[in-house]
C-alpha cells in the first residue's frame, strides 16, 4: 500500500507522464481509502481545470 507521500508525489508525476499499470492501481487504491488524499486529488483537478480555462481565455 502507497504511503500519502508516495500517492501525492505519484499525482504530481501524473502530470508529466502517463503512471504505469502497477503506479495507476496502487494510486487509485490509496485514494479509495484515504479521505485527505482524494480531496488532495480534487483539489489538483480543479486547479488544473481552471489553468486552462485561463490559459485558453475562456476565464473562471
């Protein structure tokens, strides 16, 4: 099982790169069981939605 370290750094690498097989699992399973990282991961989403609503001018 992914530490929240471990899952965190993993969302930010998802980023840059597309996770392996065994990363996306193990990523999804931590986030099924730990409250503080599925909102960590929500909140990242949101984010990156609204930077590119800005980026495309389209605004918030």
């Amino acid at each position: 099982m992914l530490s929240c370290k471990q899952a965190t750094e993993l969302m930010s690498q998802e980023q840059d790169r597309r996770l392996t097989l065994v990363e996306r699992i193990g990523l999804r399973l931590h986030v099924m069981i730990c409250s503080a990282c599925a909102s960590y991961r929500a909140q990242m989403a949101f984010l990156r939605q609204a930077c590119r609503r800005l980026g495309s001018g389209g605004g918030l």
